[in-house]
C-alpha cells in the first residue's frame, strides 16, 4: 500500500538524520509518491547498492549488531518497492558536488548518472503496481489511499517534533511542520 511505502521512506529519512521531510503523493499514491530529505545522503556506491536484497549500509562488523538504534535498516524496503514500480533514487552526500542518480523499472536497473542535487535524499515511486494489475485492483480509492498515507505520516511527525514535515497531496498542502 502507498501507506506502508511512505512509511518505510520517511523512516529511512529520518534514519539519515533528516532535519526536514517534503512527502508528495499524487491519487492516494497510486501514480507518484516523493520523499525528499535533507539528510546525510548515500555514496553513488551506496545508492546503487541500496536496491539489491538484504543489503544495508547500518552493519559494518559483528559489534554493530549489538548497537543498532533506528527504525530499520536503510534500504531493505527499496528492492521490493522497486520491483512494483518506476522508482528513481537521487542523493547527495555534503562531501560530494554532485549527486547520484539511480532508476529502476519493475526492478530492473534501467541506470544510474551523476547529476546536479542538493544534499540528502530523494525517492520518487512512480506507477504503484504498473506491472501487477492484480494487486493494483485491490488498492482503494484514492480518498481513503490519501487518508491512511496521511494518518502514517501525522504519527510519524507526531513522534519526532524535532522534524519539520511538509506533507502534499495532488499539489495542495494538507500540512506543513516546517
């Protein structure tokens, strides 16, 4: 669901150290979900890397194993995303000039470039379900789609007021925490 996508990408912005969260959905998520951050940002190796199963950027050695203290690990939801989707990642590190950007089509790497970008993260999900019509015919009208994508980014901004959150659905402001 659009809900649960939005979940695991503002987790993963808050993860990065985000100060400030831009969510945009376009009907109830179904045609475009945008999370933009301005958090740490990931290494073009990283960025590319993300997409692949079971990687993560949190455990370096056995120690870290027993130091974890975030919502997940960064990236373990992106593959499955990606693989229901037309998803392009765009991140920028503060030590790097330039960004990365990486593109998927139903899961398929479709490229990745150096691009102009600002520091942090942008993940943009676009076309939910284009190549499984069958889960799409499940999802519910865009209302109530938009209604639980809302209720899951309120409780996230409600859990970390140290956040600004702007949240925007088909281009009209619902809220901003900035």
């Amino acid at each position: 669901r659009p809900g649960s996508i939005v979940k695991e990408l503002v987790e993963n912005a808050l993860d990065a150290g985000a100060a400030s969260i831009e969510i945009l959905i376009r009907h109830g998520g179904k045609s475009l979900i945008r999370v933009s951050d301005d958090g740490c940002g990931m290494s073009s190796e990283d960025a590319e890397l993300a997409f692949q199963r079971y990687a993560t950027s949190k455990i370096s050695n056995v120690e870290d194993l027993g130091a974890i203290a975030s919502y997940g690990f960064r990236g373990e939801a992106l593959p499955s995303i990606a693989a229901v989707s037309r998803l392009k990642l765009t991140t920028r590190t503060a030590e790097r000039d330039t960004g990365t950007e990486v593109s998927l089509e139903g899961g398929k790497f479709t490229g990745a470039k150096e691009c102009p970008s600002r520091k942090g993260t942008t993940i943009e999900v676009r076309d939910l379900f284009f190549n499984t019509p069958a889960r799409r015919k499940f999802m519910k009208a865009d209302s109530t789609e938009t209604g639980y994508v809302e209720e899951v980014v309120t409780n996230l901004a409600l859990s970390r007021l140290d956040v600004g959150f702007h949240f925007k659905s088909s281009d009209k402001t619902v809220w901003n925490l900035l």
